[in-house]
C-alpha cells in the first residue's frame, strides 16, 4: 500500500511542476478565497439555525402559558365543550 501512496504522490508532483508559478499562485489563492467563504456561508447558516431554535423554543413557552392562562380555568370547571 505504502508504494502505491508514493507513486500517486510522485505522479502529483509531477503534474504539479508543469504549471507555471502564475497558475500554481491562482490554484492556491482559489482554494483558500474557497475555503473562507465556505466558512462564512456555514458559520452565517449555524447562527441562523441558533437563533430559529431560540425563536422555536420562546414560541413553545409562550404557547405553553396561553394554554395554561385560557385552558386550565375551563378544565378546573368541566367545561368540556368549551376546550
């Protein structure tokens, strides 16, 4: 295994040394303006899906407590048809 590495690795060198400095420089330079921009798209999407699960989670109390202030009173009495 350890020999195929090494001739895979040789063979990418190889490829790698007949381009010019201009192309090896553009190659580099799009992998990391790549790279930064996939960071920020994925740190931008994390803190949407944050503040959506924060927004979910005040959602589910408050509805909670208007159930509470609106159902538990009809409950309390029996009044069924109402609820």
């Amino acid at each position: 295994m350890l020999p195929l590495l090494k001739k895979i690795g040789e063979i990418i060198a190889n490829w790698w040394s007949e381009f010019t400095l201009q192309t090896k420089l553009m190659a580099v330079i799009t992998l990391i303006v790549s790279l930064l921009m996939s960071s920020f798209s994925f740190w931008a999407v994390n803190a949407i899906q944050e503040d959506a699960r924060l927004n979910d989670t005040r959602y589910g109390r408050d509805l909670g407590l208007l159930l509470a202030a609106n159902v538990a009173p009809l409950v309390a009495e029996g009044d069924r048809n109402e609820v």
